[in-house]
C-alpha cells in the first residue's frame, strides 16, 4: 500500500514536471518567434513604399489590396507587380534584436553614411549602403540597426519603377 502511494506521488510529480517543461518551451519558442518578427510590424499595414535612388525617385501606393506605382508625383498610377513589391516588403523581416548598432559600426566603410537608396515603408525608413567585396551582400540600416542582407532588393529598386509595372 505504501509502494502504491508513492508510486502515484511519483507519477503525479512527474507529470507535473513534463507539464512545466512543456509550458516553459512553449513560452520560449513564443518569445523566439516574437523577436525574429521584423519589427513587429505586419507587411499588410504599409500603405505606401516611397523609394529614392540617385537615379529615380517613386512610391508605390496600396488601393484595394493591389499596388501601384506612382513615379514623380504623376497622378496616374500604373499597377504593380506584387511579387516585386513583396521583395521591398521583406525588408523588414530583418529581426529586430539582430544586426548591429549602428553606433558599433564605421557607416563610411559600409557606405551607410553616404546611403545609394533610401526605401520608407510606413514610418520604417530603410538606407542602402555599400555591397560587400564578392557583391553579394549588402548593408543596410534600419532605424538604429544595421544588417548585411543578401544582394536582391537593391538591384531591383534601382532599376527603377520601370521593374515593377505590370506587362500590358
């Protein structure tokens, strides 16, 4: 009878015990998952992208769930394509808690000091600065943070608002 008791003590402390470690993982991974989101920001709130290059100068506005382009404050607006735009939207997937501070890091050898583009989306603004010597990577800062992505948006945006319309 005694061996009975303890043996249901044990499997209830054990039972609690699995209970816990699994509350504390799941509240773990939820905290993980929280700081890889970008900013905390959801891509489907940004209404405007306003993209500036020393060549051009655009935005893409959002009406209806569809982008447009809109280039040199023209009125006219011409449909976009959304897998372009979703690359410019990606952007903010850097997380927040990573890269570097920007105060950490020399912006002149980076080319942040002097940025090649500059993209706003919302109230996020993001500066390009200089690729890294294989041309593959690129740095970027956003808010205080600086973060060295992968070479895709910016030959895109410097393509110009050309890239992102829409075939006619």
């Amino acid at each position: 009878m005694i061996k009975q008791r303890l043996t249901r003590i044990i499997i209830v402390l054990l039972a609690v015990q699995v209970a816990l470690a699994a509350y504390f993982y799941t509240d773990h991974t939820a905290n993980q998952a929280q700081a890889q989101r970008a900013w905390r920001i959801d891509p489907d709130t940004i209404e405007t992208i306003e993209v500036t290059t020393s060549t051009f100068e655009y935005r893409f506005i959002k009406q209806s769930d569809r982008w447009f382009t809109v280039q040199n404050n023209e009125q006219s607006t011409t449909p976009a394509n959304t897998d372009r735009v979703s690359a410019i939207l990606s952007l903010l997937s850097a997380p927040e808690n990573g890269g570097y501070n920007s105060d950490d890091v020399n912006l002149d050898a980076t080319g942040l000091s002097s940025p090649t583009a500059t993209v706003t989306l919302g109230d996020y603004r993001v500066t390009f600065g200089s690729a890294t010597d294989d041309q593959q990577r690129r740095y970027i800062r956003i808010q205080d943070r600086v973060y060295l992505i992968n070479e895709l948006v910016f030959p895109l945006i410097n393509t110009g608002p050309a890239a992102f319309n829409l075939p006619q």
